[in-house]
C-alpha cells in the first residue's frame, strides 16, 4: 500500500474537521457535476452517508461516472418542488450543500430563462424543503464570486460590497444572495431552526472538468487533439483556485454551523461601506451567524489573481501540446478583473487555502494527462492535498 492510499484510508481516523462529518447524513445538490463530484468523493471518505440531487451528468466523459461513488443518487430537476421534497423527506439530511445550478456566463446568454429558473426557483425549492425538514441543521448555498457588481476596481471584493449582474448568470448569482437572505431572516433564525449561510467562489479549476468553454478543460481538449486553443480574453483576470482548496472553505463553514446552536437568533446587519471615488457607497451585509457573519469569500492568495495567458503558459511548461491564439472576435461582456477579499474567512472560520495557482494549474494538468493514459487520479490526488494541507498546519486538517 503506498503512501497516498494509507492517506485516503486514513482521513476519518484524523478527524478532519473536527470529526463533524462521521456518520452524517449529508445532501449534495449538483453532485453529477465537477465540484460536486469532488465533494461528495471527499465527504464518502470524511465517512458521511451522502445522497445526491441532480440533473443527469452534463458530459460524456464525467467525473461523477469515473468515481462510482458509493452514495444514494437522485437524479431530478431542482426546479421540480415535489422531487426535491420526496428527496429529503426519504434522506433526513443533517447537512445540506446546495451546489445545484446553472454554471456558465456564456450559456446564461443562450438560455437565459432556464438560468434563472434553475439557479433561482431551485433554490427556494430546496430552501422550503430544509425549513420543513426537522433533521436539517445546517445549510451551506454555494452562489459565485460573481454575484457582486463588478466595477473592475482594483481591490478584492468584500462580503459586504454591493450585489448585481451584467449578464444572466452573474445576475441570478446576486439574486440567489439575496433569495438566501431572506429565507435566512425569515425562516431560520428562530427557535430550532437550522443555520444557513452562503460561499462565493470563483474560477475553480481541477481535473475531472468537461464543461465548454472553461478554460483548462479545453486547453486538455485542445491539447489532446494537436489543435490551438483561441482564447477570447487573455488578459482577464481571475482568482484561480484548485477544486480541494474551495472545497476546504465549504466544508469548514458547514463544520461551523453544524458547531452552532440552532436558532440562536440574529444580529442585526452591518453598516459597514466602502469609499469608490464617488462617495459611500451603502452596501447590503447578511448577517445571523458566526459573530454577524453568514455569506463567506473563499478565493486563492492574492497573488495567484492571475492573467488568463499567465495560466496558459503555466500549463505550457508541464504540457509541452499546450498552444493557443487570440481569436480577435467580439463576445458578450464578460468581467475582466475580478479578486475577492478572503480575510473574513481566514480570521472567522480559520480557513487558508493549501495550493497556490501554481500548483493548482499543474495538477489540473496532471489529471488530465493521467486520465489519457487510462487513470482517474482523483483519489490520490485527495490525498496528496491533504497531506499537504497537514504539513502547512492549515486549521481544518489539525487538531
């Protein structure tokens, strides 16, 4: 048995996250897709009894299929009520992560109105049938980083900068904030009710990603097939953050609030603004928990904010077929500076991420190569970013 795999082995006897997540039972909206895949990999060897909600896999090749996890899957549309009710009536879930959506700016432009019936009726489906479920304690709504009005400033965005959207997704991502909000104020902050908050993140990349028009994703395409990439926006640029290091941050706010008291009540929201050349701008902050605090940043150090070309020529250097060009042609708006301020995070829930973009891109790559020459890497993959996360301190893979 080799190193990687006494680590997977080994997860649930190190107590990761405190040992919350051993033998609960925990719904995962969206598990057919990448991230959730990901997680539910990482909760099944946390030893939680996971279920899944979702939409057939998007993809052909899909890393939910490669994994053959041993959880109970559903497949249904989150914007059918009654199947999301059925599901959680049968699975008594005690943790909920509703990761379950839409995910692409550019298809949000295609089918506009199937985004926002996804990402938003969805949600209040699956918020109605927490609040009627006694066994839910604890809810985690993963929105995006794009949920906030994006003025291209040059600073990262705090959890209490204003909320919009340009294009469809962006705006059904503020809308879904705000969805979480008030089902917050006005269904979970009573007397036994469950803990509810939010995680906005953005520009995960790892490996087990088929979606179109993401950007490693079709550079292994490209790659594998000897062709050039041509890239919209090489000099966008994001916050490029690996898979395991966003689903850190979930994991430990879900650990927190399964930490907390149900219904302990609510504070009031901050009054907190920011100055933007233009005077106070007032700005909505949601708070009911964790001392006020109930949305979360959960981004890469600043310095992996990078150029969509810097990340190109990163995976250049471990894979030799990477070649793109600048296709030239106009596209709908897309954001070309986005960073987010993660100090909440850090100093609240003690969270750090334990690759930086670096590291992140050449794993991506990694798995691709390693799924061309007939391997799924995912598990070992885990293991290694645990190990890592354990020799860094990082608080969540300590005791």
């Amino acid at each position: 048995m080799d190193q990687r795999q006494r680590a997977v082995e080994s997860l649930v006897v190190s107590k990761l996250f405190d040992g919350v997540y051993a033998g609960r039972r925990v719904l995962v909206t969206g598990h057919t897709g990448f991230k959730g895949s990901w997680l539910c990999l990482w909760l099944r060897e946390l030893g939680a009894q996971v279920t899944g909600l979702a939409l057939p896999p998007p993809t052909d090749p899909n890393h939910f299929d490669l994994l053959k996890l041993d959880i109970e899957s559903h497949i249904h549309d989150i914007a059918d009520a009654a199947a999301v009710e059925r599901v959680l009536d049968s699975s008594r879930p005690e943790m909920v992560f509703h990761l379950a959506a839409q995910p692409l700016v550019l298809c949000s432009y295609k089918q506009p109105v199937e985004t926002f019936r996804t990402n938003l009726q969805g949600l209040v489906n699956v918020l109605e049938s927490c609040r009627r479920t006694d066994s839910v304690r604890a809810v985690v709504v993963v929105t995006s980083d794009k949920c906030y009005e994006n003025r291209n400033w040059p600073w990262p965005y705090r959890e209490s900068d204003r909320l919009g959207g340009h294009d469809p997704y962006s705006a059904s991502k503020a809308a879904a904030e705000i969805i979480a909000h008030s089902y917050r104020q006005s269904f979970f902050a009573g007397p036994g009710s469950a803990r509810l908050a939010t995680a906005r993140a953005g520009n995960v990349i790892g490996g087990g990603d088929w979606a179109a028009n993401r950007l490693l994703p079709d550079l292994a395409r490209a790659a594998a097939a000897g062709t050039r990439l041509r890239i919209r926006c090489p000099q966008a640029v994001r916050p490029w953050q690996h898979v395991l290091d966003c689903l850190s941050g979930y994991l430990t706010l879900g650990q927190r609030l399964l930490a907390t008291k149900k219904g302990t009540g609510s504070e009031p929201p901050s009054s907190r603004a920011r100055q933007d050349g233009g005077g106070e701008v007032p700005v909505p902050f949601f708070g009911d928990a964790m001392n006020g605090q109930a949305a979360w940043n959960f981004g890469p150090d600043p310095n992996s904010c990078r150029t969509v070309a810097d990340v190109i020529a990163e995976a250049a250097r471990h894979w030799p077929a990477v070649r793109w060009e600048h296709d030239g042609q106009p596209h709908p708006v897309e954001t070309h500076l986005l960073q987010l301020d993660t100090s909440l995070a850090r100093a609240g829930l003690r969270w750090t991420p334990a690759w930086d973009w670096r590291r992140a891109v050449a794993e991506t790559v990694a798995w691709y190569a390693a799924f061309q020459a007939g391997r799924v890497a995912t598990r070992g993959q885990l293991a290694t970013y645990v190990a890592d996360a354990q020799t860094a301190q990082v608080a969540w893979a300590v005791k």
